[in-house]
C-alpha cells in the first residue's frame, strides 16, 4: 500500500511547454485534489474531485487543467507552462470529503 | 470570508517548552479544522483536528483550543521536543472538500 504517489519529484521546464503532474492512489479513496505551495502562502486548492468523472475549480485553476477518469488517478495539466506556476505542487486523496492524505510532492521550475 | 490567518510566521521554542500557534476564520459554514504538520522535502501530514462541537481536543503532547464565538482556533505543543521542528498549518473545510489554509508557522525547537 504504497498510499498516494507523485510523479515526476523535480521538473524544469521553459516558459511555454506544456507537462502533465502524475497523481495516483492505491487507497480506493473518492476525493481528491490538487494544492500548490509557495513560501509565505500556505497552501492553495488548484483543482478537486469527489469522484471517478468529476471535477471542480478550487482557489486558483488558471492555467491548469484535470480529469479524473478513474478513482485511482488524478492528473494536473499545465497547458502553457508561465513562471509563475513555479512552486511545489502536492496530491491528495480522502475517504471522505474531511480526510486527506497528501503524497510527497513534486517541485516544478519554470525559466 | 475565505480567509484563515494564522501567527505567528516563525516561532522559536526551548525544548521542554510549550509552543503556540493561532489561527482565525471569518467563515462560519466551517465545520472542521484540521492541524498539519510538515518536515522539509515531505508532504503536509494530519496531526490532529477538532470540530466546533467541542472546545478542546488532546492527542498526547498536542491540544487543539477552539473559540467558536471567537472564530479562532490553536495548537498547543506540550513539552516540546527538537523532533517537533517543522512547518505547521491550520485549515478549514466546511465538507465540500475546498480546503483553507492558513500561511504556516515554522516551528524551531532549540535542544
């Protein structure tokens, strides 16, 4: 039980790419969410789902897109990547709409 | 209204000391607030959460005090140990699975 796993851990990419955050959950668990952290801000909600085929915009969606096609997987797409979506983003995954288990992050630079 | 503000930013604590941390919300749909806990390069992990049925909760060295008329909130660290040395976040969620969180709180515990 490996709980919520992130791929990749680093990623440098220029102004422009295009990437996709992996997320994925070996827990069965039905909610999940997207947060990206930067110094000084605490945490912020990007994107959730409360199930497999539905989504929903959290505190700060532009520039991100998600699906969730299956209960175990939860992908973040940065369309056109800017440098301000520098920053450590973070999975999560709950039971319940109260509970989240959060993977070990990924930290993204864009140049 | 979505707001938690937490402080202080930074707290320095001599071991065997109490640590303090505050938060305050302006929401009143929130219905549960979670405490986390987060050592560098990890991802934030649950420490302890309270409900505003009740004005205090413990877990061992950990207390939550909850002022609903107030709409605030804190963390108490009982003797505090080098080993409690992280960042620490507040949050609200009022079931919808939008989390708030607060900025954190960067605890030193000195030996």
């Amino acid at each position: 039980n490996a709980g919520v796993t992130q791929t990749p851990k680093f990623q440098v990419l220029k102004t422009g790419q295009s990437m996709t955050l992996q997320c994925a959950q070996d827990m069965n668990h039905e909610y999940m969410s997207w947060y990206r952290q930067d110094p000084g801000m605490g945490l912020r909600l990007i994107h959730y789902s409360v199930g497999a085929g539905i989504t929903d915009q959290g505190e700060v969606p532009n520039g991100y897109n998600v699906s969730r096609s299956t209960t175990e997987d939860f992908p973040l797409r940065l369309l056109s990547a800017a440098p301000s979506q520098t920053s450590v983003y973070f999975c999560a995954a709950g039971r319940s709409s109260y509970e989240q288990y959060f993977g070990p992050g990924t930290r993204l630079t864009v140049t | 209204q979505q707001q938690v503000k937490q402080s202080p930013q930074s707290l320095i604590v001599q071991k065997g000391g109490i640590s303090i941390i505050n938060c305050a919300y302006e929401n009143t749909a929130f219905d549960y607030f979670p405490w986390y806990q987060q050592f560098p390069g990890k991802g934030p992990a649950l420490l302890i959460a309270i409900r505003p049925d009740v004005s205090e909760k413990k877990e061992g060295r950990f207390t939550i005090s909850f002022n609903k008329s107030a709409k605030q909130f804190s963390l108490h660290i009982m003797d505090s140990q080098p080993g409690d040395s992280a960042t620490y976040f507040c949050a609200a969620t009022s079931g919808t699975y939008k989390y708030i969180f607060g900025t954190g709180t960067r605890l030193k515990v000195l030996a």
